[in-house]
C-alpha cells in the first residue's frame, strides 16, 4: 500500500540528496576511480537514453484518459492526470530523476579527477 507522504516524502529527498552528493565531489570529500566511474557513467548514460526516448510518449498521460462519461470516468479522468502531474506525480518525477542523473554524472566527472589528483600526490610521495 502506498501512503502519499506529501512534500516531506523520501522521493523529495532525491534531489537534496544530489545535491550534497556533488558537493561532496567538488569539496573532494570522494574520489572514484577510472573503471568504477567509468560504469557508473554507463548506466547514469543508460537510463538517461530511456528517459529521453520514453517521456514524450508518456506526456499522454496529462491528458485526460477517454473513459466514457458516466459518473465514474468523470471523477476518474482528472484524478489520472494529477497522479501523473501534480507534485508526486509520475511525470514529475521522472523529470526531476532525469535532473539528478545529470547533477550525479556531474559530480562522477568530478570524483574521478579527485581520484587522479589524489593518485599523483600519493605517487609523488613513494618517489
């Protein structure tokens, strides 16, 4: 069962989430290396394709769905649209997903150039 939690909801966390994410990268608080960011771009790459192929196709789902129009279709119709589009909704969502893919790829980039800067300063020190 799904209880709408509202704007405190763990999904509005995502982008704060992020956020502090590429802090982090940039305040060099992590490094990542080649291979590991390598993959970690990859799959942000990946499930930023889908989202850039599907989302046109699912903008249908802002309009109302054509139910008929007994009594229940017109109370069903607009409340399908706003579990698409209202705050929580599935397209929102999606949209700020596809944000913060490119905020956390961001940030990958950046933790990557940390690991080979922290790799040169330790390298520098054996010699």
């Amino acid at each position: 069962m799904y209880i709408d939690e509202g704007d405190g909801a763990p999904l509005g966390a995502i982008g704060a989430s992020m956020a502090s994410f590429a802090s982090a990268a940039a305040a060099g608080q992590f490094a990542v290396n080649e291979s590991g960011g390598q993959a970690l771009i990859s799959a942000i790459d990946k499930l930023q394709s889908w989202l850039d192929s599907n989302l046109l196709k699912l903008r249908r789902l802002e309009q109302e769905p054509p139910l008929g129009s007994s009594h229940a279709a017109l109370v069903v119709k607009p409340f399908m649209v706003d579990v698409a589009t209202d705050a929580q909704g599935f397209l929102t969502q999606l949209t700020a997903l596809n944000e913060s893919l490119t905020v956390a790829r961001e940030a990958i980039i950046t933790a990557m150039a940390q690991y080979q800067d922290t790799d040169a300063v330790i390298a520098g020190r054996l010699t």
